[in-house]
C-alpha cells in the first residue's frame, strides 16, 4: 500500500517537472526568438526603406550624423580610458581595503546605476551653462564618459586582481619599481581584458542619447570643405553641436510633417546603430576568445 | 558465505565507462540486508563510483555508460526502476556535509514535503524522529528554526543523515562520511551507523581501514577498477586471501 | 656616455633619484584618478542638491506638494513663481510602468535564466548569453522607435483606446523588454553560483529537477535574483527617451493601462530645453531630476543591504 501510494506520488511528481521543464523551454526559446525577431525587424526594415541619398552627408541623409556619433565615442574614449584604467589601477594596486575603499566602490556603483538623463542634465549643467557655451560634441563627449568611467575602471581593477600572484612577484623580485610593475607587466598582460571593456564601451557610446540631449544638442551643420578646426562648420571642430544617430532617430519622430522622408531615415538609422552594436559585441567576443586561448584558459 | 540473510543487492558483471576510460571491470558480488557494507581502497580505484551506480546517482554524469546489472530486492534498478522512486528507497549521504541553506527544520522537512507530507503534525513528528535517530536531537531542539549553516561539520553530517531517514530509505549509501570531520564527530556517526543498521542496510565507501574493521559486516576491496576481494570484514582484515589486499590493509600502499 | 662611465657613482645615484621621481609622479596621478571619481559623484550629487532643492528653497513650495499633488502649474520664468510644482502624475506615472514592466518580464525572465543555467547549460553559454548581451546593447531610442512605429499601433489596433495606442501598457512593455536581459543575466549568475552540493543531496534524496529548483535552488538564489530585479528596476525608471517615445506625454492620471500619462524621465527630457533656467518650472524639473537621483542611490543601498545580510548569514 504503502508503495502503490509513492508510485503515484511519484508519478505526479514527474508529471509536474515534465510540465514545467516544458513551460521553461517554451518561454525560453520565445524571448531567444523574439529577440532574435526584434534585431532581424529592424535590420532588415532600415534596409528595405534605404535610398542611396540616405548615404550623403546632407539632410537627406545621416553621415553627419554618422560621423558626429563616431566623433563624439571617440573623443569620450580620449577622456575615459586614461581616466578609467588609472582608476582601475588605483582600486587594484595602490588603495587598501577599508572604508575608503568601500566608499569608492559605492561611488563607481551609483556612478553606473545613474540614469543617463541625469548625467546628461548634470552635463548640461556643468560643461553648458556654467561654460556658456552652444550644445557641442565636447559637453556630449563628456557626459557620455561619466557614463562608461565605471566600466572601464571595473573592468581594469578586474583584469589586474585576477593576472597570477607570480607576475608581479617576479617583476618586484628583480627589483622593478611599483610603477615599472604595473605599467610594463601588470597592463600589457591585461591589456585584451581591458580592451574588451573598453569596446563594450564604446559600443554603449553609440547608443546613448538621452545624455546627449542637452550636451551635444540635435544639430548640425558642417561645412565638409571647411578645415579650419576653429570654425564652427568644420567637421572636426569638437565645439560645435553635433547631433548623433540615436539623437537623429529621437528627432525624427517628430518630424513626421516637415520631412516625408523621416520613417525611412529612422529605420535607416536604426538599423545602423543595431549592425554597429552588432559588431562591437563580436568584435568584444573575439578579443575575449583571443584572451583564452593565449593564455590557455589559465587566466 | 552466509546465506541466513537477505539479500538487498544482486550485482552481476557490472562495467562502468567514462567516455572511453573503463572505471569499473566487471563487478560481481551481493549486499545484504541490514548489515554494514564497507567498500575500501586506494583513491581512484572506483569505490565511489560504484557507490553512486546503486542509487544511479551517475545518471546525472555525462558521458556514462553501463553495461551488467544490478537488482534490489530481484528488481533490477536499471530497467525495471524510475530513478527518482530507487533514489527515495537507496538514498545518499555525501562526503562534504551538505545541509541546504534552510533552517534545520526545513532540511528534515524536505524529504516528507516532496513525498506530499504537509500536516504540521505529522512533520514535526517525523522531524523529530529522525533527529532522534541520527543522534542529533538534544543537540538542536532548541534551534530547530535556524539556519542549518550554523551547526558544526559533525552536527551537519549527522544533519545530513537525518534528513535521509526522514525519507524511510531501506539502504543509506555513505560516500566517506566522516573524511571532512573531527575525530568525536566521526566516534559518534559511526556508532550512529551501527545503530541504524538494525532497521537499514547501509553501504560505506572509507578510506579508513580502521573505520571499516570497526563497523561493517563485510568489507569489498576494490582496486583499479577491480573487485578483489569481498568477505566478512573478521575475514578479510585477518586472513585475506589476495596478496594485494593484504599488501593494502597493512598499509604497504595507498 | 662616457662622462657616464667615468663617474658611476653619481650617475646611479642620479637614477635612483630619478626613479623615485618617476615612481611619485605615477603614483600621484594614479591617486589622483581614483579621487577623481569620488568627487565626480560627489559633485553630480551637489550640483542636482543644489539645483533640485531650490524649488523649496527659493520658490517655497513643500516637499509635500511636490510629491503628492497632481497640480503641475510652474511658471516659466524667472521672475513670477506661485504656480504649481505637484509632480505627483510624473511620479505615479514612473511608478506604475515600472512596476508592471516589472510583473510582465520578472517571470519570463526566470525561467529564462533557470532554462540556460540548469536546463540547457550548453545552450545557455552558447546562444542565450550572446543573444543577452547584443539586446543589452541595443540603444534604447531604437527600442522606443519600434514602440513607437510597431506596438503603439499594435496596441490601437488591438483594443481601440480612445486615446490612441499611446499608453502605460505600451510603456509598461518597452521596458519590460528593455530590463529583460539584465534580471536574466543577474539571476542567471546567482542560480549558477549556487553550490552543486545542494543539487547532489537533493537530486540524491530522489527529487525531481523541478522539485530541486523550486525548493533548493531557487530560494538558495533569492538574493541574488532580487538583486537582480532591483538592478531591473533602477534601469526601469532612467531610462527616458524609450518611454517618452510611448507613453502619449498625457499630463493625467492614467484612467486605466490602455490610458497615456507621462513619467519623470519624459517630463525632464521634453520640457527642461524649454524651460527659462532658473524659473520655477525649470527649478521644478530639477527637482525630479534630484528624485531619479535619490531613487537610485537608493537602489544602490537596497543592493549592499540585501548582500550584507547574505555575507552575514553565510559567516
């Protein structure tokens, strides 16, 4: 008696993890698909609306935009990487555990969690109004490297905590300075590790437009046969506004009326960004791989 | 040999293969019920791995494949026996303590709950009971709703067996239960095996030969993969009959 | 060189100096750089104290008012104030999307991360994980976009709101789908990092892998998945642009979840350009920028809580 009663019980018990074991696969191939659905609609859409001019720099087209995004990520990353990894090799190599410490931690982690509107009105702020400056890619530039600092400087503390004891006990054997230490053992041996970050970042750059809002405003006007850097035409003027990709899509929602061409050029847009991060991601990937495999799988 | 007893386990030309590597070489031999089982030899040598076919705990280990058979009670485990009912009826207790991140309740809790035990009462009972009968009871009646974190290894260990009775196994299968323990803790969970074994049959992989003359009934001797020699543990400690068990026992390897 | 070799000496003497030059030079910078950041959130922490506070300091109105009064009237200028600066629709209007963002994803998302942790572990490093990460990276104007150009229509079409697709639930979905990878990634870590150990006593005891995950795993993950939720949470209600795309900018009480309303994110991202600096409706903008700033060092807070107590059960 006793055994019939366990048999069924058991029986209702495998009925029960057959069905949720069911129910888990199908949720989870749902968002795999869905998602893989969602990059696939807006590639595939900006593609189908594209029209040659959307290729010219010109209002019909985005290469001003796409130029000011990869302007504004690059001249951010000029400002962030130093900044982060130095951090990063503070947190990893010259501060002791305790309060201090713990409180810089907190910092990094709120710094992270803060809403990229609120950075983007402090940049406003801070590098427009207190300046009295015009919006302009520098105050974009900027605020968009509050908001990849604390991933570079975690990613950096990371890669240096987790190199091998020996590395740098080798190095400080041979009577390597501290600083000889770290910046020809410790950074060369991490420098894929940080590199990977450093992409992620750039990558969350392309994207960010609510911190641009206010900074780097959503215009531009570049003159592409002007090179005097201090012209506010020239395209290499990093004082001058300079609307991005994701700020060009922002607009265009309201621009229905002026411009028919707008759906078109937000699809467009859309799915530039989404191949750009696209790539990033596997370019990241591969840094990654590439760390392995050197190493072996050691590290 | 003996044939007063029952046996619980019927093992015939057992062969077990990781991948391409042979971990067990056709293994033949009978466990009987209530006595002690000891399983002994040097590391490697496929003592555990043998433990875990009993309650097809290698099921859950990629790459595994078995051939031979092995019946409890005539039945054979693999063929006629879902998994999850062989494991409530042959349950295991670990080399590392392994009370889950609940109070010591809810670890005792835990069989009778998934078996579809939910009256307070008759939990409470059963939990009691089988903190009664791991010899654990006195020791936390009074923390019964804290964390099971808390307890030393050795209470965690007699913890852990606890929680088996709870489930009413008919074999417990002990994988070195007392290697990660102090010296008291492993005096009192080997007289709680040789209490236990006059309602349960009990299989004990050890590395410790002291241990196995100490409580089992009967001793297997396994090396490399190999059956070597199964007799009464009297026997086998004092006249074994293979030189390489005698070389293992009197500690010229391993 | 050669002066070098006559006089060895004072030559390594003078790059020892050197080195020790060298070395406090580095250090110094490197200090600097980690004091850095302290004082870059320190500072954003000041200058919004400063800026969210003066809507009660130098226009007068009440923490109260601002929080609990649906009376959005601000002047925008710098010279009049007296208006209203009831910021209560934003707020319940942040709560509300986030809140059923919230309910929508949190269980897909764990069975998302319990399908690639423990179900299909192989799958999971392989597909899921890159597929997570490439949606995290998706901009989130893009995710808006699609909100905008395919669900708020989906939605119109769907139910015939009054108002048009723009609505909470519209709102509500976009960040569900925009919070889904991180609770999954988050989860999935912790039901990982939970010790096989209470897998092998349990799968050991004959449970089923169902029985193990719900009575084992998961509560032994709990932390780690609220953690998760939280970290959902606060990306939930920074995030703007998406949701301003969506949400119908409606300054009301949404009626129900098919009804437009308009949160604190949108407000600041469509009205702060507008606004005379210094005014009251700019001041009261500050103020909910200050209020998203609070939020999320509080989500900060709830975090280290949450694994303080962890750390301290498990010591």
């Amino acid at each position: 008696m006793h055994n019939s009663a366990m048999k069924k019980r058991i029986a209702k018990a495998k009925a029960v993890d057959s069905v949720m074991t069911k129910l888990f696969y199908l949720i989870g191939s749902f968002f795999l698909v869905f998602l893989l659905v969602l990059a696939g609609y807006i590639i595939v859409k900006g593609i189908l609306g594209f029209y040659p001019e959307l290729l010219t720099f010109s209002s019909k087209g985005i290469g001003n935009q796409f130029f000011n995004t990869i302007y504004l990520v690059f001249l951010s990353l000029v400002i962030s990487v130093p900044l982060g990894v130095a951090a990063g090799i503070y947190m990893a190599e010259y501060s002791r555990d305790g309060k201090f410490l713990t409180f810089l931690r907190i910092c990094i982690e709120s710094l992270s969690s803060l809403p990229s509107i609120v950075v983007g009105l402090f940049g406003y702020l801070v590098f427009i109004l207190l300046t009295g400056a015009k919006w302009n890619l520098m105050a974009g530039a900027l605020a968009v490297s509050i908001l990849s600092l604390p991933l570079i400087t975690t990613t950096t503390e990371d890669a240096i905590r987790s190199l091998p004891k020996g590395f740098k006990e080798g190095s400080m054997a041979l009577g390597a300075t501290k600083w000889r230490t770290i910046s020809k053992v410790l950074l060369p041996a991490c420098l894929p590790r940080i590199a990977t970050g450093v992409i992620l970042a750039a990558g969350r750059g392309f994207g960010e437009a609510a911190a641009l809002l206010y900074t780097a405003g959503q215009s531009t006007i570049i003159n592409w046969s002007n090179w005097d850097v201090t012209s506010s035409t020239c395209p290499l003027n990093p004082f001058r506004p300079g609307e991005t990709l994701s700020l060009h899509i922002w607009a265009m929602r309201t621009e229905g009326s002026l411009n028919p061409n707008a759906p078109a050029i937000a699809n467009f847009s859309a799915a530039v960004l989404v191949i750009m991060v696209l790539a990033f991601s596997l370019l990241a990937r591969i840094t990654a791989r590439r760390i392995s495999k050197k190493s072996g799988g050691q590290i | 040999m003996d044939t007063t007893k029952n046996i619980k386990f019927n093992v015939q030309s057992l062969n077990l293969f990781y991948g391409d590597f042979q971990a067990l070489k056709d293994i033949s031999f009978t466990i009987y019920e209530n006595e002690i089982t000891a399983l002994i030899g040097p590391s490697g040598c496929g003592k555990s791995t043998f433990l875990k076919t009993l309650n097809r705990m290698n099921d859950l280990e990629p790459n595994v494949t078995l051939h031979g058979s092995i019946q409890l009670d005539s039945q054979d485990i693999n063929k006629d026996m879902d998994a999850i009912e062989l494991r409530k009826r042959v349950s295991m207790v670990f080399q590392q303590p392994n009370p889950f991140p609940k109070s010591v309740y809810e670890n005792v809790a835990y069989g009778p709950r998934i078996n579809g035990i939910r009256k307070k009462a008759q939990l409470d009972e059963i939990v009691e009971h089988s903190l009664r009968q791991a010899a654990i009871w006195e020791e936390v009646k009074d923390r019964l709703h804290k964390s099971a974190l808390g307890l030393s290894g050795g209470q965690q260990q007699r913890l852990c067996i606890a929680r088996t009775l709870a489930l009413e196994p008919e074999v417990i299968l002990m994988d070195e239960p007392t290697s990660a323990l102090d010296p008291i803790s492993t005096m009192k969970i080997e007289d709680l095996a040789s209490e236990l074994k006059k309602n349960y049959t009990i299989v004990i992989v050890t590395h410790n030969m002291q241990q196995a003359s100490r409580i089992s009934d009967r001793t297997a001797f396994f090396l490399l993969g190999n059956l070597v020699e199964y007799d009464t543990t009297i026997k086998l400690f004092s006249q074994p009959s293979d030189k390489k068990t005698e070389e293992y026992i009197t500690g010229r390897f391993g | 060189m050669a002066s070098q070799k006559i006089n060895t000496l004072s030559s390594s003497k003078n790059s020892t100096f050197q080195k020790i030059k060298n070395e406090y030079f580095w250090r110094t910078i490197i200090i600097a750089c980690g004091l850095f950041i302290i004082l870059l959130t320190l500072g954003i922490g000041f200058f919004l104290v400063v800026k969210g506070t003066g809507t009660f300091i130098r226009m007068h109105h009440t923490v109260w008012e601002f929080l609990f009064s649906s009376d959005w009237s601000p002047f925008d200028s710098t010279t009049e104030s007296g208006g209203g600066v009831g910021a209560a629709i934003y707020i319940f209007g942040s709560i509300s999307t986030c809140t059923l963002a919230l309910l929508f994803v949190t269980p897909f998302s764990l069975a998302s991360a319990v399908l690639m942790t423990e179900i299909t572990p192989n799958a999971g490093v392989k597909l899921f994980q890159p597929a997570i990460e490439i949606f995290v990276g998706i901009p989130s104007v893009v995710y808006g976009w699609i909100g905008l150009t395919v669900l708020v229509p989906f939605i119109k079409q769907l139910f015939h709101p009054k108002m048009g697709g723009y609505s909470v639930l519209a709102a509500s979905i976009v960040l569900a789908v925009m919070i889904f990878p991180t609770i999954t990634t988050v989860s999935a870590d912790a039901i990982r990092s939970v010790s096989s150990e209470y897998r092998k006593a349990a799968y050991g005891m004959g449970s089923t892998r169902w029985q193990v995950l719900y009575k084992v795993v998961i509560p032994a993950a709990a932390p780690g998945i609220l953690t998760g939720v939280i970290l959902g949470l606060a990306r939930a209600f920074g995030e703007a642009l998406a949701v301003a795309m969506v949400i119908g900018k409606t300054r009301a009480f949404p009626a129900d979840i098919l009804s437009p309303t308009n949160n604190l994110t949108a407000a600041i991202a469509s009205d702060m350009g507008n606004s005379a600096n210094g005014g009251e409706q700019n001041l009261a903008l500050w103020t909910m920028a200050l209020l998203l700033f609070i939020i999320s060092v509080f989500f900060i807070f709830l975090i280290h809580i949450i694994s303080g107590k962890e750390k301290k059960k498990h010591a």
